[in-house]
C-alpha cells in the first residue's frame, strides 16, 4: 500500500514513520528542497499546482492524505476525482476557515465561545459591544501558534487590531475563562467506525503547545468523545481528527478542528495501544482501525526554538527524545519529549519527571509552576 502525502513537515514525517510496521510506504508532494520527512520516503519537490508531479503521484499511490489545513483545496478535490483522499474536502474547508467551522459546530449543537465575524476595521467596535471584552480578533484562514491573533482588552486596543482586520477576513471570539483546555483526537474508518484517544490536557505559552498529559478516566472523555463523533458524522470523515477544547465549570466548548494527526496527540506512541500516526495511515487505507485506548499515563513536552542536550533528555527516566531535524530558530517546533508516566509512581515522583523535561527544553518557569494535582493519576 502506498499513501503519498501533502506536505513534508514533522507530522508527515511522523505518518512516515508508523509506515512499516503496518506495511504501508509513503511518499510526499512538497515544495521545500529539503524538508524533514523527505528521509523516509519518496519526495516529489515541487509546487502544488505542479501537473507533472501530481500526475507522478496519482500513478504511485494508492491513496492520497495531508498533514496541514493549510493544503490548497483545489489540489485536494482534483486528487479526490481520482484516488482515494482523506480527510474529505468539506473538513479541509471547514477547517481552513475558523468561521465556516464555528457555524458547523453551532449548527450541530456543539458549543463554541461567541464570535462575531469581521469584515473590516470599521465592525470592531459594534462587535466588541456585543461580545465585550477581552476578546480576540483572528484571521478566518491560516495563523497556528498564536499567529494571526490580536488580543483586544479594552477599547484602546482597537488601533492595534484595525490594520489586520482591514487586510483579511476576521473572526472576533469572546474569550472563554476556561479552568483548562483539553483536546480530544479521534479516527474514523471507510465503514464509518469512530474510535478515540484519551483527553489529553493541554498548557500553552505564547500561543504554542508546551505541554500535554494523558491520565485515564478523565471526567470529560464521554462529552468530549459525543462531540468529536457528531462532527466525524456531518463531514463523512475519514482519519484522525483533533478537536481543542475549553473545560469550562464542566461544559465543553470547541476552540478548534485539526483535520489531521495533531501536536496534542504525540504522547499516544507511548500512552495509547496504538499511535494516532498509525491509526491515521490505517483509516485513510481503507483498513480497520487499531486499538485506540489508555496504555499509560503520559506527558509530552514540545522543543520549541532551541534543542535541549541529548545526555539531560537521557538521564531523565522513561524519556524519549524526538528531533525533527530542523534548524532551530525563535517560536519553531524542533521536537518534543515523551514520557511514560508509571502508574506505581507517586505524585511526586512523577511531577519530578515532569519538571525534569520541562527544565531541559528551557520551560523552568512552567515546571516551577506545575502541581502534584496536575500529575496525579485519575481514579
């Protein structure tokens, strides 16, 4: 079986190599000369609208996936005319757009902080009546990481945001005060069978993902899981999906969909019966998915801008070092850490481990501030 994927960044490279094990061989349409994932499989180097390349691809591959929203539709529905193409285009267009996506989970039911959207500079200030404040002004289309966000806190905000909000379309969200932001990913086969991962939950600084955990039996796996279904349903889907979400008092609220394998989801090699990389390539396979439940307790801690010493990750017990093998530079994902989280351990024990990955990619602060609560088993 050969899967040719869009993109060649961390998560193809991820994809790639869960290949093997389950026999299946990828390839990759990118245009960067040399990204990451090019090592593991064939590497078409070329623009998206390349016909000779895409013409090279549909004749080697059996089915076609990708690892970015930000993929051209065009490319997508082309390939899906004649193979095999998941996630389907109504979830890659949703997803590219954070207002057509919170209208789709409106009109299922599945909520979401307010928003209004935004047009023009000139709507600010009625929408900000409407929503209060703080609230935030995002472009509908592309920005991850905190990129493309505007934070507005109080009217004198409003110049700060104008310039953005008159060069692209816009979503201004209420700001949700949230007790913690989880996320829930799951998969979906041809036949329509629906399996998901544990809750993971989530801190961010700056906008980017620093840390995940994975426990059992969290409180809000069944809402989480109802929600994540109903979606999976209306677009007919087919691989992983991620849904990040707002715990608040005990309702959920979706922040956003990711239409493919996510940064939250890198503990399930080590917490998970099976990866979400694996459960991917399956799905878009055509084939059944794997086992998906609660292996261990897991953390995974993001390598952002700098790359921490191998010999500090490895004297961290249950440690294991992942590095992308990129360049490093300010705010870029170079990596992450996984650790398995013993059951048998204390609290302490396992906040220490916690700390001790968090120290060697340059998060003290967060360690400092981070709780036995926090990494204490669920009953």
């Amino acid at each position: 079986m050969k899967i040719a994927i869009l993109g060649a960044g961390q998560l193809a490279q991820m994809m790639a190599q869960a290949g093997p094990a389950l026999g299946i061989e990828v390839g990759f349409l990118a245009p960067e000369q040399d990204p990451c994932a090019a090592p593991f499989g064939r590497h078409w180097q070329a623009a998206y609208d390349d016909r000779q390349a895409i013409a090279e691809l549909v004749e080697w591959a059996d089915a076609v996936t990708y690892e970015s929203e930000n993929i051209p539709t065009a490319l997508v529905e082309q390939l899906a005319g004649q193979l095999p193409t998941y996630p389907p285009l109504a979830a890659l267009t949703a997803a590219r757009d954070r207002m057509a996506e919170k209208q789709l989970c409106r009109r299922l039911g599945v909520a979401t902080a307010d928003f209004v959207g935004i047009d023009s500079a000139a709507e600010l200030a009625p929408a900000l009546a409407e929503l209060g404040y703080p609230a935030i002004l995002k472009t509908r289309s592309e920005g991850y990481d905190g990129k493309g966000q505007v934070w507005l806190r109080s009217a004198d905000d409003i110049a700060q945001a104008a310039p953005q909000a008159d060069a692209v379309p816009c979503v201004l969200e209420a700001v949700v005060g949230f007790d913690r932001e989880i996320s829930v990913i799951a998969a979906r086969a041809t036949d329509g069978t629906i399996s998901c991962f544990p809750i993971s939950e989530n801190i961010h600084r700056e906008g980017i993902l620093r840390l995940s955990l994975n426990r059992a039996n969290d409180p809000q796996q069944a809402a989480a899981e109802a929600m994540i279904s109903a979606l999976m349903v209306e677009l007919d889907y087919v691989g992983v999906l991620a849904l990040e979400l707002f715990d608040v008092g005990g309702e959920l609220r979706v922040n956003e969909m990711a239409p493919r394998v996510h940064n939250t989801g890198h503990w399930t090699p080590v917490g998970a019966a099976h990866s979400q990389f694996q459960a991917h390539l399956l799905a878009v396979a055509g084939r059944p998915l794997p086992a998906t439940g609660w292996r261990s307790d897991a953390a995974m801690i993001n390598i952002v801008g700098t790359q921490p010493e191998p010999d500090q990750v490895a004297a961290i017990p249950g440690a294991t070092l992942h590095d992308y093998g990129k360049s490093a530079r300010p705010g870029r994902k170079l990596g992450h850490i996984n650790l398995a989280l013993e059951q048998t351990a204390t609290a302490a024990e396992r906040l220490a481990l916690v700390r001790a990955a968090l120290c060697a990619v340059g998060e003290s602060t967060m360690a400092g501030q981070l709780t036995e609560a926090w990494v204490t088993p669920a009953n």
